[in-house]
C-alpha cells in the first residue's frame, strides 16, 4: 500500500551445474500487490481504493524533460506525497526509471503515459507500437506502476471518433499491452473518446465547483454526463457498444483524471483553464473543486492539473522554481479533506543536486 509500502529483496544465483558453485547473481527488490478493476472500483489488493492523483510533466526550465539526478527525482515523489497525493499521472513522456524507483520506495502509485505521435499515419502506429512496447517492458517489474495509458485526448489519432483505423489502433495498443502484462489495467485513450479501456477517465475542466458537484454527484446524475452528447470537454465520452456495456455494467470504474488547471500569475502570458487573483482565493477555488468530486458517489479517483507550472502553462499547484502557491498543509487539507498528515514531510530540497 501506499501508506505503508514494503518491499522484498531479492537474490538470483547462476551455479554450476555439477558442483553448485555460484557462477554469477543479480540482486533486485520487488513488490507483492495486485491491481484490478470491478464493481466500479479501482481495487488495490482486491480491496477498493480512492485515487488521490495529480498530473506531472517533469518539466523543469533549464533541463527540460532531465532531471538533476536521483535527489530531485527522490524529493519530487516526496513532495508529492506531502501534498496528499497517492498517486502520479505521468503525462506525455517516458519516465526516468529513478522516479520509478522512489515511487517503488516510498509509496507512490504511477500511471504511467508517453509522448503521443503528432498525427495519424503508418508510420505514426508502426514506431508508437514499439516504442510502446519497448516502454511496457522496461517498465512492468516496478510495483508503482499500475497503469498504463498508451494514448491521450485523441492525441496523434485526432479522427478516432470517426475513423475506423484510428478506433482500430487503439484497441490494438490495449490489447498488446495486456497482452504483455495482464496484471494492470489500460486506458485506451485518456479522457474521451474511449474504445477499450478498463478505467473511464474523463477531462472535466469545469471551475464552477457547484456545477461539478451537480455532474457527478450520484449514479444517474453520473452516468447521463459521461453518455450524454460530447461531454464537458466537447467530445464524446466513449465510442463503441463495447465500452459503453462495460460503464453500465458497472465495471469499468469512472474517475476525473484531468480537473482543475487555475493559474495564480502577474505573467501577461502565463495560462491556466481559470485565474485567481490571490491566494486565498486560489486556495478557495481549489478547495470547492476537490470538495466537489470527494462528494460524488460514483467518481472513485481523480487527477489534479498539474504539480508544477510547465512553460506557459502556469496552471501548477508549485512555480516552476518548485516553491508552493501555498502552503504544503493548506494543500495537503485541501488534497485529502482532512488536516493531520500520517506521510512524511520531504527531507530533501526539490530541485536539489546529488
């Protein structure tokens, strides 16, 4: 769990075959857990458990996608933690196998994304799917991992709702991924336009956090917007009876895995999906939108965009300097609902060098 991750070390020994005598070994570490959905829950060792998620790009303003080493990998993934977060959505990139590594040690469940193909072609599905590929299997022996999501918001299959290929392609990305490992669950496409996914993620960027609440508040409520028309974002929700029997049925849990994005900014250009003016009222309006999904009976799990401003996009719970908009308790309280924090406080400085 999450809360209190134990992991296992672990010791393979080539030998000789007559003698025994030990040839070469390997030591690694591993983890003992299974992730699953059903009822309508995301379960964690058959039990279901609440996603409290927020959405990362790793961007830092002068490295980029790199970090500066395993210390601020380490912080970034405590830092998470202390904001009330259970889990990271890894969004557009392939992530350092170090943060991989802390999340294994400290307790942080991943969703684990990559870079979408700018659009749709043979090439495009030829070196996505191995890429894709290559990532799955680099990545499936850490215990963190309990997502995968190949593609986001139609991202490189921009005509899925109406192209047969493109809807084609996306089944193929799920099914080989289960195909590689059928310990997890998949997400087709992130946020809309779903043709076979496990988990129903949906991009809701709604600030009125009294309409939010209203959307999603019980089980018909719920059910009417993600099946209604083309949903909060413009676009339709699913595609295909398939995936809509396995929403009705009740299977396939429903979670807001984008939400939020409110910009605090003196920056002409900065951007957000909404703007305060200060900070109080940005801790008020992140605290009516995260209020707002806790209440809802049916929404099992949520994504916060996003952990750090990322160039223009100023829409992060920290600047991109990795100080706070406000206080790590007021976000804790607001992440969780509740005050008292059981997670350790970071012990080293994000943005830190080893």
């Amino acid at each position: 769990m999450p809360e209190n991750p134990v992991l296992l070390d672990v010791e393979v020994a080539l030998r000789e075959r007559e003698d025994r005598s030990v040839l070469d070994t390997v030591a690694s570490y591993t983890g003992l857990r299974t992730v699953s959905v059903g009822g309508g829950a995301f379960k964690l060792n058959g039990q279901p458990y609440y996603l409290r998620s927020v959405l990362n790009q790793g961007f830092r303003p002068d490295t980029q996608l790199a970090s500066r080493g395993t210390s601020e990998l380490r912080a970034e993934v405590e830092l998470i933690k202390a904001m009330g977060f259970n889990a990271v959505r890894v969004h557009q990139k392939a992530e350092d196998p170090r943060f991989l590594h802390w999340a294994d040690r400290l307790g942080l469940i991943v969703w684990a994304e990559t870079g979408s193909a700018y659009e749709f072609s043979s090439t495009a599905v030829a070196l996505l799917m191995t890429e894709w590929l290559e990532l799955v299997r680099r990545d499936r022996s850490h215990p963190s991992v309990a997502v995968w999501v190949p593609l986001n918001e139609s991202w490189g299959v921009q005509d899925i709702s109406t192209v047969p290929a493109q809807q084609a392609f996306a089944r193929s990305l799920s099914n080989v991924t289960r195909a590689l490992d059928p310990s997890r669950p998949v997400v087709s496409n992130e946020g809309w336009e779903h043709v076979d996914s496990d988990i129903l993620g949906l991009h809701d960027y709604t600030l009125d956090a009294d309409e939010l609440r209203a959307r999603y508040q019980d089980r018909q409520s719920a059910v009417d917007a993600a099946l209604a028309g083309h949903g909060a974002q413009g676009r339709r929700p699913m595609l295909g009876d398939t995936q809509r029997q396995a929403f009705l049925a009740g299977e396939a849990p429903l979670m807001i895995t984008e939400f939020g994005g409110i910009s605090i900014s003196n920056d002409e250009n900065a951007w957000g999906y909404g703007h305060a003016g200060s900070p109080e009222e940005y801790a008020a309006a992140l605290a009516g939108l995260f209020d707002a999904l806790r209440s809802s009976t049916e929404v099992v799990g949520f994504c916060y965009t996003q952990f750090m401003d990322t160039g223009q996009e100023t829409n992060g719970l920290l600047f991109s300097d990795g100080k706070p908009k406000i206080p790590i308790e007021s976000i804790f309280e607001i992440v969780t609902g509740r005050k008292d924090s059981g997670d350790q406080e970071p012990t080293t400085t994000f943005g830190s060098t080893d």
